[in-house]
C-alpha cells in the first residue's frame, strides 16, 4: 500500500493523537463515518485482530511509511538482539527524517521528509536527501547553509511543540544544528502505543 496522502484529521478520529502525522485537533471525539455519533458508539467490541490492527496502523500512519516498509523494519528488528517491540520503534525513531523533526526543524514527519528529500539537511557535513538514513550517536545534523531553508528551520524551532528535546538529541538553537547523542530509549519515543501487539500482529508472516 502507498503512502497515505488523504485527510489527516480522518485517521486522528479513527486511531487517536498521533504527533508526528499532523498537528491539528478534531473536537468530535468519535470515529469518522456517514452515519455520525450514534451508529458509531453502537458498534460491537473491537475482536483481538482489529486491536492488533489498529496499533500497527497507528505505527504506520505516525512514521508515514508503507505496509512493505513497516514490515522490512519488523524482520530487522526480530533479527536483532533485545525486545523486538522496543528495536522496532528505535529503527523508526532514529530515521533521518524522524530525527530533524524531533529537533523541531519541521513540524511533522511528512514536513521534515520533505526537507529532507529537497536537500536542506546535511549529516556529518555532507547533504543527504534520504529520509529512511538511520541517523547513529555522535552524528551531527545541520541545515543547508542557504536562506530560504535556514529561515524556515528556524521559525519552526522558535514555534516547536517540544519544550524539552529528548534526551538522546541536543540542539543549538543559533547555529540550527543538532547531535545524536545515543540511541532514543523506549521512554523517550513520543508516541502511546503497545508495541508488543504489533509484533503479535506479524508473528505469522
């Protein structure tokens, strides 16, 4: 399946916050549906499946990565050593793009993948346009020195949501540049979901 490009407000209805699809609210707090509020508090209890089903969509829409991407990262995550839950979301969090993000150069992954793709972000001093990158510690992202890019980071680190970096970053808010100090913990990931159901999930693929 391809990236989701339809309307974000949708899936925040249907799944819950999810921080790094969007930063707008709803104020109707029940499902989307033609049918409204009523047929959508008389629907029966979600079976075990679509529990499964909607954390694993929570972890896609959030990362804005497709169904084959997510399960790549998967495999990846049983073939390395620790909790295959917690690895899963280490590999998402220290993608490039979700890493520019978190530093508050953009204000959501699909915005900082754009400023990614573009070539506004370099790694270790070098231009890179590839969001999937996994950014490791002591790596050093920056911003293209040039205005237009400069300018638009820097309003958004002036606006961002987060009041306190995580502490695997660190961020010099005059020079827009940031370090990878460590590998996010399970603690610092920025999103409510149980991991564990999303590896049950795809535990017979």
């Amino acid at each position: 399946m391809s990236r989701y490009r339809g309307p974000r407000l949708r899936i925040i209805r249907k799944l819950g916050i999810l921080p790094g699809l969007t930063t707008k609210i709803t104020n109707r707090n029940f499902p989307p549906g033609q049918h409204g509020p009523s047929k959508a508090s008389k629907k029966n209890a979600t079976s075990d499946y679509g529990i499964r089903l909607q954390e694993k969509q929570k972890l896609r829409f959030n990362y804005g990565i497709s169904e084959k991407q997510l399960f790549l990262y998967v495999k990846e995550a049983r073939r390395l050593r620790g909790p295959t839950g917690t690895i899963l979301l280490q590999l998402l969090e220290m993608r490039l793009e979700n890493i520019v993000y978190r530093l508050g150069f953009a204000p959501t992954i699909p915005a900082a993948r754009q400023f990614v793709t573009h070539g506004h972000i370099c790694v270790n001093g070098k231009k890179l346009n590839i969001p999937s990158f996994q950014c490791k510690p002591n790596d050093i992202i920056s911003i293209r020195p040039n205005n237009q890019s400069t300018e638009v980071a820097k309003k958004y680190v002036e606006v961002s949501t987060f009041t306190n970096l995580p502490n695997h970053i660190e961020l010099d808010k005059e020079k827009l540049v940031g370090k990878v100090k460590a590998i996010v913990s399970r603690e610092e990931v920025n999103l409510n979901i149980n991991d564990l159901l999303i590896i049950e999930f795809y535990s017979r693929k």
